[in-house]
C-alpha cells in the first residue's frame, strides 16, 4: 500500500474501508447466538497488547485482522441480545454511519464556526429531546459524554446559578454556610461523585428514605428540609429519578417540583435511565412536573439506543448556562463576527474541544423516526414485565422488585430455602454466569438484600432472549455453582 504523508492513495483507502465493512457486517452475523462475555483472565488478555510504542507502522489490512481477533471478536456483548448488566443498549446501525462520516470530518463542535451544520445539529437535537420528553419548547442544552457528566453539570449549574450573588464562582465555596442537596437514598452514584467535584461535599446530600416502590418519601424529605433550615444549613437544590438505575422507580416529579418552588430550591431531575421512556403515551402521567425542572439529565446512550457516548443537560434557556459557564479569553473572542445568532458550545458548557455527538443522533431520529424508538421503548418494557411474570411464575425464582420501566431484580433459588444460601448462591452466579459467557448479567442490593438486576434496553431482543436468560441461570447454577 502507497502513503503520502499519513494518507493512503483513494485505491488502497477504498480496499481498507471494504475491509472495515466487512468487519462491521461480520458483527451483525447470527446475533442471537453471540455471546454475553468473552471470558479471558486479565493477565492473558493485558498480554495481548504488551507491546513497546511501533516505531515504524505496519500493514493496515494485518492491522485490522488483529483488531477483529482481539478488540471485535472479544468485545462484551452490548450488540446481541442478552446483555441484561447495567444499562448497556444495543446501538442502531445508522449511528455507525454517523460515526464514520463525522470522523471523517473531524469537527470540532466547540465553537460555531468550527462546525456550523454539527452545532446546528446539536441544537436541533436537544430540541427534539426536549419534544420527546415533554419538557417544553424553551429549551437550552449540550450534548456530553453520558449521564454522570449531565448530572455534573446540571449540579454545577445550579450551584452557579444559585449562588451567582455570592460571587461562588470566583470566591469559591468558602465562607458560605453549608448547603444541602436532596435526593432519595436510590440516587445513583454520579450524583456523590459531582457534589464531591463541586465542592459541596457528600455529608450535604440529604439521602432521603424511601417508601416501598423505591420512590422517595415526600414526607421525610419536607420535614428533613425545615429540620436543615432550623439548624442554619441552607438547604439549595432537590433531585428527582426519573427512572432509577436500581429498580426504574419513578419520584413524584410534580410533588418535588412543587415543593421545590415553594422552598425556592433549584429542581435538578436525573432522567439519564428512564428519561426517554416520557415520550410513551402510557407513562406520561408517571412523569407530570419533568417540565417544571430547572434542569434535566438524560442519556441518548441509553433509551435511543444510540453507541457511547451520548447524554444530555437540558435547561429552559441559553443565558442560564452562558451565565453558569461563559469565560472571556482573547483566543477565543468571536464578538467582531458580522454573522450574529451563532451560538458558540463552548460559552454555554466546561468543554471546549468536543466531537460532534449530534450526528448519530440526529440521523437515528431522522431515518427511523421516534415512533420506531417509541416501539422499542415499550417493547423493552413490555419484555422486562414477561421476564417479572415468568419469575413469578417458577418455583425456582423469586421475584423482588417489577418496575415501570425495563428492570426486572429477582434471585434464583433452585430447591434451597434458607436466605443466607439464597444470597449465596446468587453472589455466585455472578461470577458463574461472566465464565460462561451465554449471558451477562449484574446484580445489586435492595433493601440491604443482594438480588440479581436484569436490564433490558436493547431492541434486538425477543421473548425467547428472555426464556433463555432464565434457562442458562438454571443450567450454570447447577452446572457451576457449589452451593446450589
Ligand atoms: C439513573 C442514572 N443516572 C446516571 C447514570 C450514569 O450514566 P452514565 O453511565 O451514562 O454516566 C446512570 C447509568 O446507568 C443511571 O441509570
């Protein structure tokens, strides 16, 4: 093969890329047999790749048979059917056309001039999130990596907007009083990590109880809000699940916003897990007061089924993030444009280099059309509630949490009754199940109980996907687990 500089002739390019295709093809082969996990010991798989940095480059078409054998054939099941682990989706295969095409043009989404039709794009995306959600037409947003860094910056923004007469953004948080943010004891992790970020610490997230639904206590959260307030804390931001990445339980998003109002709090809603799933006729009512937040969290990664990394922050308009985020720097100064009505991302976001996540997702919208994700949507939650049932239904299972949305947690529990073994043996299986490989599943705790958590958001599977999950629990507990 031919290069000038790092580029090959258009032939040899073209033979590269019909190379690539069919690797790309080779993936979607007999999904329904792939595998969940590929099973090698980390030291195995580390040696792979224990090489010293290539000096001189080798053969692209040798190359990228050993990415197939090594990085494709190898890769955690997130494409087939039956990945049930966190919340891992599918991908859609226009998304991967968009991958490529805006690879190739290798924009910078940072500021408008560097990508003009991709920060267009990026708007016009968080527009129709917004629609999709139904958090209204005044709407200001920024793609970013996924729903721990939405969640960051919705907290961040509504720090600085908060505190923006106190000056906290150049005097930082010192000599304020302690304030409080509150959310339910299922509040996903990010959530510690950002208030850890920002300065505001973890022992001032208020992690409220929750009633039997896994949804928060309202009642507890008002009485914890007066006794933080009565004690000189400064209680400042609440935050609603839309959807909680334990068991998808759904706060009472209008009571909190109602309250939030009444307190004067900002009303921050982590919809990153269930967010998407307001676009369902049959769940809208679940969701009534999304609209009323001051900021939401979403992940196109997840319910849109687009490849990582896509999640989203929305507020309801472009001066609150440009007065969350704007810095002024010479370099950077585009006031003497003629052209006025761009928008510059970096003005309105922490980042200023960026990819253009806006492609996939736009192109996904366009060439399925939301009816398509609003199908899937349901589809997958139509199956986690077959998954409930034929727990429910079979002796060996136990059934511990159904949910709204698409999470099913229950145990398996063979011929054994005393919980302690129960427990153990799930623990078990665990482990069992990533050395078999057939499916991947994760578990968690509820109510202090360890309970394996199926995830499904993935628009390839059916309902024999879901039988098969519960054949392969069966098989590899007897097969592989001692204490069954
Ligand atoms: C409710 C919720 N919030 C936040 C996150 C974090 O999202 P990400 O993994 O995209 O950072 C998740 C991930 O599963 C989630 O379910």
């Amino acid at each position: 093969m031919t290069r000038s500089s790092l580029d090959f002739s258009a032939s040899d390019f073209r033979l590269l890329l019909d190379q690539a295709v069919a690797l790309v093809l080779d993936q979607f082969k007999d999904l329904d047999n792939h595998k969940a996990y590929h099973f090698f010991p980390q030291k195995e798989l580390a040696s792979w790749f224990d090489q010293p940095v290539p000096v001189k480059g080798m053969d692209v078409a040798k190359l990228l048979e050993e990415v197939k054998q090594q990085v494709l054939d190898t890769a955690t099941g997130n494409l087939g059917p039956h990945m049930y682990a966190y919340v891992m989706a599918g991908g859609t295969q226009v998304s991967i056309l968009a991958e490529l095409l805006a690879a190739t043009v290798n924009q910078n989404a940072g500021k408008w001039h560097l990508a003009p039709a991709m920060n267009e794009i990026e708007k016009r995306v968080v527009q129709w999130g917004s629609a999709m959600i139904g958090y209204g037409k005044e709407v200001a947003g920024v793609l970013v990596s996924g729903g721990s860094a939405a969640n960051l910056a919705g907290l961040t923004i509504a720090r600085n907007i908060f505190f923006e007469k106190q000056g906290v953004r150049t005097k930082g948080l010192f000599g304020m009083p302690p304030f409080i943010v509150y959310a339910s004891s299922e509040v996903h992790g990010c959530v510690d990590k950002s208030l850890e970020q920002l300065g505001i610490g973890t022992n001032n997230l208020r992690k409220i109880q929750t009633k039997s639904d896994f949804t928060m206590d309202l009642g507890a959260l008002e009485k914890q809000i007066n006794l933080d307030r009565a004690s000189g804390f400064l209680p400042f931001c609440i935050i609603g699940n839309a959807g909680t990445v334990n068991t998808g339980a759904i706060d009472d998003l209008e009571a909190l916003a109602l309250l939030a109002q009444k307190q004067e709090l900002w009303f921050h809603v982590d919809g990153a897990y269930g967010g998407l799933a307001a676009s369902l006729d049959t769940l809208k009512a679940k969701y009534k007061g999304l609209e009323l937040a001051d900021s939401v969290a979403v992940d196109f990664h997840k319910w849109l089924y687009q490849p990582f990394e896509a999640g989203c922050i929305m507020v309801k308009d472009w001066d609150t993030l440009r007065r969350a985020y704007f810095k002024k720097a010479d370099y950077l100064d585009t006031a003497f444009e003629r052209d006025k009505g761009r928008l510059d991302f970096n003005e309105h976001h922490f980042q200023l280099s960026r990819n253009a996540k806006g492609l996939k997702i736009w192109m996904s919208f366009k060439a399925y059309g939301l009816s398509a994700f609003q199908e899937m949507i349901q589809k997958d939650i139509d199956l986690a509630r077959y998954l409930a049932d034929q727990v429910e239904e079979s002796p060996d299972f136990e059934l511990h949490a159904r949910s709204d949305l698409a999470i099913c947690c229950f145990r398996y529990r063979g011929t054994l009754r005393e919980r302690e073994d129960i427990e153990q043996l799930n623990k078990d299986l665990i482990a069992a199940l990533e050395e078999d490989g057939r499916v991947f599943i994760t578990g968690t705790k509820l109510h202090g109980e360890f309970v394996l958590r199926a995830c499904l958001i993935n628009h390839r599977k059916q309902k024999h996907t879901v039988d098969y999950l519960l054949e392969v629990i069966r098989d590899v507990a007897k097969t592989s687990c001692t204490t069954s």
